[in-house]
C-alpha cells in the first residue's frame, strides 16, 4: 500500500533527512477543506469579517493542517528513528499521511512508543490551538478553533484499532508482547483492522441511504483501510513463510548468460524463445554487465534485429541491484519491488553466483504451502 503511494507523489520538502512527498490526492482534500471553509465555516463564526478574509483563512487552514498531519508522521518517525529504523519518505495522500518505514520495530516496547507518538503529537496540537482559540477573538479565534478540533479528531480516530492505523499498531504490540510472535501479533491485528473496516463500509452504507451526513467519506475510508489491512496480512503471511529462508536456498545456481555482442535476433531466438525466462544476465569474460529482458527488446523494431547488440540496448549493472547469497529472501524480495526489477544478481567475492527472480520465490512459496 505504501508504496503505491509514491505513484503520482512528488517530493515538496525534506525535514529531518526525510523527504516529504505529497499524493496528487491531497489536492482533492486541500480545495474540499479551503472551500468548505471559506463558504460555511468562517462566515458563519467570524460573520464581521470581509470576503476575501474567509478564503484567506480557508488556505491557511488548509495548509495548517497539511502542517498537523506532516507533524503527526514526523512523531512516528522520530521516535522510529531513535530505534534505528530509516524512514524512507513521507507522503501526504486523501486519507492523511503515511511515513514508510525501512523495517519494522525490533520489540513490542518499540512498536507501542512509535506507534503512539502520532495521536500524542495531534493531541498536543489540539491543546495547543486551543489555547490560541481562548487567547483570540475573530477570525484567529474561528482558525485556532477549527485546527484544534480537527487535531482532536486526527488523534482520537487514529487509536481505532484498525490496523494498519495507529490504534492497530498498539494492539500489534499488545498481542506481539503477549504472544512473542510479531507474525501472528501482525494477522491478528490485520484481522481486527478488517472488520472494523467493514463496519465502516457498512454503517456509511446505511448513513447513505438514511441520508445521515458523512455515508459516503465512511464508505471510502472503510475501503481503504481494508485494503490496508488484507495487504499487512498477505505480506506478514509472506514474511512468516519466507522466515529464515536465505537466497542461496532459493536462488537459480546454473545461469543462463548471454554475451553482449550477440545479436537481437539471436537473443530472441536462442534465449527468449528457447528458455522461455523473462531476462538474462548480459556477462562477458566472467564480469556482469548487466541485465536483457523484453522490455528492452520490445524497443528494438523487427527490422533492426539483426543488426541491433545486446550491448547497444541493456540494462547496466549497478551495485543497487544485487545481494549476498546468505541474506534472506525477504530482504532480495524487498529490493526487487523497491527497484522494480524481477531479477536481481547474487554476488559473492564480486562474482555473481546465482540469480534470485520474482518468479522463483513464487515457485518456493508454492512448494512451501503444498
């Protein structure tokens, strides 16, 4: 799910060393909240106040706000942080914010402190526009008002234990602590997440049709946080599977190599068609230089395949793109969705000794749950 999210993100700032990305989804919520605002809220709270002041507001609230949830993520990341777990990125998306962390945490104690930190930290916002809101009148007043009871809300709904929502993660924690086994902890929780998520879609179902505010937004937040939840789920029963499995276990030792000079034709031919795998390692002189799949074929057009080479279209090697056969296979699938590649190189002494695919941990779980 998170990294969905990098999809259609860009980077606005960094804090901490943390990049800070926004969804293009969050432009949907940023002109709902800024004219809703502008239109409804203020007006009616600050009636004195001139036109152009409403919309005014309704901007900064919006971006408060945007300030409130970004502030939520960093408490979680800090505290992440401070167990020694990188954070990745922060994205700001429809549903609020998501800071992805590198690894999970090492202990139940961790778990509880990171995942508390987000609601503590809203909490503490709304305290503190509250105290702005008693201190002002006007339209400081209305915004401080509206920035501490939304904050309220953030912290509040966040303790839902819906995982993968921060009340899920408490209760990971409390059933991880319980049964010292973060996998089960981790199903457990998913589990939980998901029925709270049909609750949502169900009663926004009945809010809909009973025409009681608010149906519609339930059912999608209902939505998404099940998909959240059957995707933990799947990938802790993946990780709990693929536990203390290591790549030289899974990895393909006898490789097929092709040489740069060969021809596309001849690729396509003798390798593509003959072994029918997706790509090949492109190795001269017992060197890797790099990878040939289709997508790089599909570039070339017919015509040119006999004069086109396996060294005038591959993908070069870089040290991103391979790992060491005793680490786990989690870790060689972890790095094969982050750097989108189906195939990444098993090197020892600078050699490379085995290929680890997608394909070949699909075939392992297969076996395994046989």
């Amino acid at each position: 799910m998170n990294s969905s999210l990098s999809y259609g993100s860009w980077k606005i700032a960094s804090i901490m060393g943390i990049p800070i990305r926004v969804h293009y989804s969050w432009l949907i919520i940023f002109g709902l909240i800024t004219w809703s605002l502008s239109t409804f809220y203020f007006p009616e709270a600050a009636p004195d106040l001139p036109k152009a002041s409403y919309w005014i507001k309704g901007v900064l609230a919006a971006l408060l706000l945007f300030a409130s949830v970004t502030f939520h993520e960093l408490a979680h990341s800090f505290v992440a942080i401070r167990y020694g777990i990188s954070i990745d990125s922060i994205t700001l998306f429809v549903f609020g914010g998501v800071a992805r962390m590198k690894a999970e945490p090492p202990h139940p104690k961790a778990e509880f402190r990171i995942a508390i930190a987000g609601p503590l930290s809203s909490l503490f916002l709304a305290v503190l526009f509250f105290i702005v809101s008693v201190a002002t009148v006007g339209g400081v007043k209305a915004l401080s008002f509206y920035l501490a009871k939304i904050n309220l809300i953030i912290s509040l709904f966040n303790l839902i234990p819906g995982f993968p929502m921060d009340g899920g993660r408490i209760l990971r924690s409390a059933i991880w602590h319980k049964t010292s086994n973060f996998f089960r902890a981790t199903q457990a929780a998913s589990s939980t997440g998901r029925k709270i998520a049909l609750f949502f879609i169900f009663f926004g179902i009945f809010s809909f049709f009973t025409r009681i505010p608010g149906g519609l937004w339930l059912i999608l937040i209902g939505w998404f946080l099940y998909s959240a939840a059957q995707t933990s789920y799947q990938q802790s029963a993946l990780q709990e599977t693929l536990s203390g499995v290591r790549v030289v276990d899974v990895m393909v030792r006898d490789i097929v190599s092709i040489s740069p000079s060969t021809s596309i034709d001849a690729a396509i031919n003798h390798y593509f068609l003959r072994y029918g795998f997706g790509g090949f390692p492109v190795i001269e002189e017992s060197n890797l230089l790099g990878m040939l799949t289709l997508k790089e074929t599909a570039s070339v057009p017919r015509e040119s395949w006999l004069s086109v080479k396996v060294s005038d279209i591959y993908v070069h090697h870089d040290k991103r793109w391979e790992i060491l056969p005793e680490e786990d296979v989690i870790k060689a699938l972890e790095l094969m969705v982050t750097e989108d590649k189906g195939r990444i190189a098993v090197m020892k002494s600078g050699r490379i000794v085995g290929l680890i695919t997608r394909n070949g941990i699909a075939q392992y779980m297969q076996i395994k749950g046989k």
